[in-house]
C-alpha cells in the first residue's frame, strides 16, 4: 500500500522511522511485529528541530529506511519524563532490553550519536499500538 493510500484512510497521520539507520530501524520493526515493543521515545530536542511530535489518539505510519511503509500505529499515552528520570518499567516497554541499566546505556549512545545527550535531558516517552501490519514482504 503507498503512502498516499495510507494517508487517505488515516488522516492526519505522519509518517516516522524508529533508530538513526537501516539496521536499527528493521530491529525495532521487528520488535513491534514479535509484540515486544510498544512504547518508544523522542526528545523534546528533536522535536524543537522540526520532528512530528506525537499525538494521543493520532495514527502515523512507521516506514524503513527506504520509505517503504511497514506499520501503522496509534499513541496511546504520552509522559514527559527526563532522561535521569526513566522508569524500569517504561524502559522495559520499549522492548529493546531487559534492564533499565541497558536502555540508559542504548539511549546514552544513540542520543550521543545525534549530539544531543545531556543526562537531564527532556524525553517524551509514548505508549502505542499497532493498528496496521504492513507484512513483512514489503521490507
């Protein structure tokens, strides 16, 4: 289905990618598919830089890094919270690891990677579900 037919049945929906490249992004689309992840996090950084930020109730539409469609899904909650601020278990939602330790860790990297790291920094954790599998024969 094309971006343009998914926009249609779901107006209002921007589209997003999970991690900062190929590989990581088709590891957290397939974390969502196993069921494992259903909350991820943005920093209000990269939405003061022109990032979508999240809406309750909206559909948006994850694609790889081709552009290719693969989910659609809708936020369900919405928590500011500082990264030094993280729960156990709103790091342990999101599915990539088994600790707080190691998101703190995953995170720490990833936000250093885009050069936006600061301990205190100003998350915006979402909580979300998946409306639509796109099928994994689009990857």
């Amino acid at each position: 289905m094309s971006l343009d037919d998914l926009r249609r049945r779901y107006p209002g929906a921007v589209t997003y990618r999970f991690g900062d490249g190929p590989k990581l992004c088709a590891e957290l689309i397939a974390l969502v598919r196993a069921g494992k992840k259903r909350a991820t996090c943005s920093s209000e950084a990269e939405i003061a830089a022109g990032q979508d930020a999240p809406v309750v109730g909206r559909c948006d539409i994850a694609v790889d890094f081709h552009d290719v469609p693969q989910l659609v899904t809708r936020t369900l909650d919405l928590v500011p919270v500082r990264f030094c601020d993280m729960t156990e278990e709103m790091a342990l939602m999101e599915g990539e690891d088994d600790s707080l330790a190691g998101w703190r860790a995953g995170h720490e990297r990833y936000y250093r990677r885009k050069g936006i790291f600061a301990p205190d920094m100003k998350l915006i954790w979402e909580r979300f579900e998946v409306v639509e599998d796109l099928g994994e024969a689009s990857v």
